[in-house]
C-alpha cells in the first residue's frame, strides 16, 4: 500500500547531531519509498554542515527560541505563531509532520495546529478542519521538555528512541487514540553495515582494542582523565588507544600521551566512527542516545560517563539501558579518577568472558529495525482516519 502512494513528509530536526542524524537515517528511508521529505531546521552552522553531506532536501527558518528563558520559549510558541513557516507548509501539505525533539522541532510541531484544511463546500464558517497528523521521537530514554509538552497536548503518535522516555503522568494525558511505541533510534546504514563482532579476552593475537570518543565538542572530564589511566594500564595490560578528543582539547590530549610514552592515535573528530566502531572492542564515552544506540545495534561494550549537566540528567538514564543489560559499566563523573577508570578497563578485559557477555548482552536488534519500523509506524498513522475537530471563525 505505501508502495503505491506518495506521501508528503516534514521531519523538524536541528541543534544538535542527537536530533539531527536520527532525522538524516528516516529522511532517506522515506525518500527510498519515493516520498516527498523535507528536513525543517535552523540553519546553524553544524546543520549546514552536516546536511550539506546528504542529498535531501532541507530548509531552514529562524529559531526563535535561540536567546529566550525556558518559560518565554514556550510562551512565543504558544502564542505567536510564525506566520512564514505555516505559509510554507500549508502550500505544502504535508501528509505528517515528524517531530524529532528539541526547540528547533517546536515551531514546525505547533504549526500542525494552526494548519486548516476545510471539508465540505470551502466556506469559512462551517465543515470540519482536518489537522496534519503529528507524531514525535525521543531519543533519549528521558523525554526532554519539548516532546513531553507535545505527547500531552497534539502528537497522535509518540515514538520512543529508548525505553520509559515519558512517564505515567504524560501517559495519562494522552488522548486513547494515540499510539505510544519504543521502536529504537534511528542508525546511519554505514553502522548498520557493520558485521557483530565476537569480541572475547584473554586473546593472544591482539591487544585490547579502547575507543575513547569525547564527541565533536569534547568531554573535557574525560579528555583530562583518560591518558593517565591508561598509562596504569600499561604495565599489566598493553592497549591500543584510539582517542577522539574534540577540538578543543586536542593539543592537549595529544601533549598528553606523548608525555606518558604511550602510542595513542588521536584525532579531533573522526567522520569515519563506523569503522572505529569495528576496530573497538571497548567504547569509553558519554552517553548520549545516539552513542549507547549504535552501541547496541552493533554490540559494541562500553564504559559510560553521563554528562552530569544534561537535562534532566537524561544521560544517566541513557546508560542504564545498557547497564542494567550487562552491555556497559557505568562511571558517575564525580567518582571518576584515573584509577576507577583503569581499574574498570582492567576488570572487562582480565575476568574471562566478560567480555563476549557484554557484547551479547549490548546488542539488540531493535535498533537494526528502526529506521524501517519507525517509517512503517509512521505510513500507518498517515492511514488512519484523520481526526477533525470543530471549526470556529470567531464571528
């Protein structure tokens, strides 16, 4: 049936890679079905950097949230709606409007209530208006403030990237039409080609092979911490160290291996991260949901260090669904020092087989799936019978 119809699609993603990858993998799963999509953004500059690596089309409109307190965004959007983005999608008609989560989603997300399509004769004061269906992913295994607003008042399907992201009191606010579904986080196909791993020490034909990913902006805690624990490693257990440091931190992580004789590879951002993934057999890392996703569809064990200052702590949260798995080992950052972190590297390499139990144990074949079980999920509710509400022209 999606075979044959063509559908119009807005996906509204922006800010960060969290929001902005997950958007790309469903962008070009829809466009492969030979549907119409356009990525909504804003048009920082890592949105024109990275979409200007795909071919899909996208347009960018200002966001409005940039420089307003948390309490004024929602008021601007609530009650000032932005006239141009709803012109330019109603000239569109978008058959759904997929929310990806974040402020630079808000603006095109409320302008499924502000779109009007009149049925019957046309005339402005009677018929039905048939609002665009709207449905929301969150990545994050806690839902951020935007998408919790928008689960309890507008979107008729909500998508979890991991599980338990909204709580009982979102849930109890949903109308009972409305569909709610952990489908997983959408995976760039160059993961996804990945072959699993079997991934078991002691082995004697290689060293212990430790990804250390900081992100493109850095994760300074581990940047300064890092080098000094494996360099205690060393002695009892020889490691090959790739580093990705962020740019900020580079001369310094760099400075510091060398100054600890270590050979390390270090790079400020490696664009390749599918084959580093394949060279890893351990990831040391922040845990956002797109890092402990692609960890998992690829069974990729790791030691996560949530950011403490995320919103809502939503990374800690991220990490327990690895953790309580057996897929990763967690590390608070304020009990992170350079030997609670070695020591932690030692205990996955030197116990036998706890390595190939983590590996088994952080694969899940969810996140294989998503990308083409959300785009099912979404041609379904595209299917549905629209929802209409009365329509009012205030005379």
């Amino acid at each position: 049936m999606t075979e044959e119809k063509k559908y119009t699609i807005l996906i509204g993603a922006g800010g960060t890679g969290g929001h902005i990858f997950p958007a790309i993998a469903l962008a070009k799963k829809f466009k492969s079905d030979g549907h119409k999509v356009v990525i909504v953004g804003t048009g920082n500059a890592l949105e024109k950097k990275i979409f200007a690596q795909y071919d899909i089309e996208t347009i960018f409109f200002k966001n409005r949230f940039k420089d307003t307190s948390g309490l004024k965004k929602y008021l601007v959007a609530l009650t000032r709606p932005d006239l141009e983005l709803i012109r330019y999608v109603a000239e569109l008609s978008p058959q759904l409007i997929l929310g990806m989560g974040g402020y630079a989603s808000f603006d095109l997300c409320k302008t499924a209530s502000f779109l009007q399509t009149t049925e019957g004769d046309g005339s402005s004061d009677l018929g039905n208006i048939i609002m665009p269906y709207l449905a929301i992913h969150e990545q994050n295994a806690k839902a951020g403030r935007v998408n919790r607003y928008l689960a309890k008042t507008q979107a008729r399907g909500v998508i979890e990237g991991l599980p338990g992201g909204f709580g009982w009191f979102t849930k109890i606010f949903k109308l009972e039409t409305d569909d709610h579904v952990f489908l997983g986080n959408p995976i760039r196909d160059e993961i996804l080609n990945i072959d699993k791993i079997v991934r078991s020490f002691p082995d004697k034909s290689k060293k212990p092979r430790i990804f250390i990913m900081g992100g493109s902006q850095g994760a300074r805690s581990i940047n300064m911490i890092a080098p000094k624990a494996i360099s205690l490693l060393m002695a009892d257990l020889p490691v090959e160290v790739m580093h990705d440091s962020g740019e900020k931190d580079f001369e310094f992580v760099n400075d510091q291996y060398l100054e600890l004789g270590i050979d390390a590879k270090i790079t400020r951002f490696n664009p390749n991260i599918e084959k580093v993934y394949e060279w890893a057999d351990l990831l040391i890392s922040r845990a956002g949901a797109m890092t402990v996703s692609e960890a998992s569809a690829i069974g990729l064990p790791s030691i996560l260090i949530p950011f403490p200052h995320a919103m809502d702590n939503h990374q800690w949260f991220n990490a327990q669904f690895l953790a309580k798995k057996g897929g990763a080992e967690v590390i608070l950052e304020k009990d992170l020092n350079p030997e609670i972190l070695s020591m932690t590297i030692k205990k996955i390499f030197s116990k036998e087989g706890k390595l190939s139990h983590m590996t088994e144990a952080a694969f899940d074949k969810t996140f294989v799936n998503a990308t083409q079980n959300i785009a099912r999920f979404c041609y379904k509710m595209i299917e549905k019978p629209p929802l209409q509400v009365p329509f009012f022209d205030g005379s």
